[in-house]
C-alpha cells in the first residue's frame, strides 16, 4: 500500500479544509471499500481525512415527520432503527441484504453510497478499465460481463453500482445532503449516482471536496407499504445480480402512488419511471404489474453473457409489488 499521511477532523468545516489543503485526499469513514481499493492500489490517496469523529451519528425525526439519517451512522444502527424499521422497511431490508454483519457495523450512510463498483476490471490493474483508468478502455464489454448493467450503459463503461441501500433511497425519494467549499446543498437520492456516459470514472454528483453530511427520509413516504428484494449466487455476503425496491400506495381500488427501482442492472440505482407512470391510476393486478415492469424493461440491452437479468428483474419486481399489494389490502405482510 502506498504511504499516505493521515488527519482526524472533528468538525464538518475542519474536514473540508484539511481537503481543500491537502491534494489528493479521500474521506475516510468506515473504510470497508476505500481501504480495500488502497490494498489493490486502485485508490492512492496522499491523505486520508478521519471524518469518523465528526457529529453526524445521529438518527433525528425532523419537525415535518421526515427522518434525517447522520453520515456517520452505521449501517447497522440504521437498519435496526425503531423508526426505519416501522416507516421505510425496504431501506432496513436493503441495508440487511448487503455484505455482513461485521462490515455493517463499521460501514457508514455516507461511505455506502460512494462505495465503487465491483467490477473485476476495475480491481484489477493489469486490466484495462475507463473507470480507473480514463481512455484506458472497457476489458468487460467483450469480457467477462455476467454480472454487469443491461439498462443504461455505454461504449465507455458496463459496471453496475453495488449499494443495495441507494437502491432503497431512490425508490423512497430520499435526499443526500452535502457540504463542501460551496457551500450546503442536497441532491435527490435518485440523482446522486450518475449513468457513465463518456465520463465513467465519476459515479456520483459530489464535487470536488464536498462531504456527504446525511440523508433525508421524507414524511410522504413514511409508513407505506415497502420491500426491498434482492436475487444474488448465494444467500448472504454476495452483491445482486438483480434486485428491486417498491413503494406502494393503494387509494380507492387503483394505485395512488408507486417508486420502483432497481439494483445490479446499470451504473446508477436505476428508477422505473415508466413503469411507475404505467401504474398510476391502475387497479393493482399482476397482469398491470407485468404490463409496467415489461414496459421499463424494454429498454434494456442486455450484453452476451447477462440477457438472464431481465427476467430476473421483471419476476423479482412482479413479485414484490403483488406481496405489497397483499401488504395494503389486508394490513399484514405477505
């Protein structure tokens, strides 16, 4: 591993100036992926900023009934959280599907939603890869591409996000704060993780020195009906190979409200905007089920080797919103 000089900030603006002051740092929270990155000598930080100590641990219910979920939180103390168990349980069953137990109690809000791809190419420096490596070109496109993205992806870039979580964020119309030298800010969840384009070595919005302070739950989708579903190689410690959050909300017999999004299928937590728009309006049966989920999904180019993720996709989501329909008709879960 490289050398790298180290500092514990212990506020929010200390942080942002140790960045601004020291050229080439990373933010160092629980370090679950960074320090991975760090071994393979993908990442070479000079400094790594310790923003650990910083007074973003905290779970608060705001005073319009939203949640705002501290940075620091771990993933775990998340997940288990009375609130988000009982208001979003798709983001406690997202953040209960990811990795293990032991890197939940160290990973952090924050780190989660910058955490990189787990394309093997991207790890690897012996391979060619635009994402580490900016014009480098894509060793996946004609490679090994089982587990890559069949919605959203370029000539420059197939890597698929990892984080279950952001996946739930996005279907929950959650929001990612920032701070930075401009300033604060936030960001819709939805937004935050950009498609790759001819850019794929930029996987989120953030700019240059911001901090991820939080994120925002909002009240308009507290204590609806949701899930989180994830299909992986095997049953824990493995990411997706597809995977799907749904909020519903049923009003007088049709669907008042639905947020879908799906994980493991593109560069970003992709949200079914169509299928959504499909949904509105209509009685909740499976056949308008797999009539909105086809829909999305037939803008999927799947490569040689991943065509399997589409029906995949389509049943997982299928299947969740009919268990959620089951959810809001009878008041117990399915």
């Amino acid at each position: 591993m490289k050398e790298f000089a180290y500092v514990r900030a212990g506020s929010v603006e200390e942080a942002t100036s140790a960045f601004a002051s020291h050229p080439g740092s990373r933010y160092l929270g629980g370090g679950t992926n960074l320090v991975d990155l760090m071994k393979l000598g993908v990442e070479t930080p000079a400094t790594l900023i310790d923003v650990t100590r910083l007074p973003l641990d905290t779970i608060d219910e705001l005073p319009d009934g939203a949640l705002r979920v501290g940075a620091t939180v771990r993933n775990s103390d998340l997940a288990a959280h009375p609130l988000v168990r009982d208001r979003y349980p798709a983001l406690s069953q997202a953040l209960l599907a990811g990795a293990s137990g032991q890197l939940r109690n160290a990973a952090t809000t924050g780190g989660n939603l910058l955490q990189r791809t787990r394309c093997p190419y991207f790890q690897d420096l012996s391979k060619p890869c635009n994402k580490r490596e900016p014009g480098s070109g894509c060793g996946a496109r004609d490679g090994v591409h089982r587990d890559h993205a069949v919605l959203g992806h370029s000539a420059h870039c197939i890597a698929t996000n990892p984080s279950d979580m952001a996946v739930a964020l996005a279907a929950l119309d959650g929001r990612v704060e920032l701070d930075g030298p401009e300033g604060a800010r936030s960001v819709e969840a939805v937004d935050f993780h950009r498609l790759p384009g001819d850019r794929p070595e930029q996987d989120t919005e953030i700019r240059p020195g911001e901090l991820i302070t939080g994120v925002v739950l909002p009240a308009a989708t507290a204590g609806l009906p949701s899930a989180y579903r994830k299909a992986r190689d095997r049953a824990s410690y493995s990411f997706a190979l597809a995977s799907v959050a749904v909020v519903l909300r049923l009003e007088g017999g049709v669907v008042g409200h639905a947020g879908l999004a799906f994980g493991a299928l593109a560069h970003r937590p992709w949200r079914a905007r169509r299928a959504e728009e499909a949904l509105l309006g209509a009685a909740p049966t499976r056949a308008a089920f797999e009539h909105a989920v086809e829909l999305e999904l037939s803008e999927a180019q799947p490569l040689r080797d991943n065509a399997y993720k589409v029906p995949l996709a389509r049943n997982l989501a299928v299947d969740v919103l009919t268990r959620l329909t089951d959810t809001a008709l009878t008041g117990r879960a399915s």
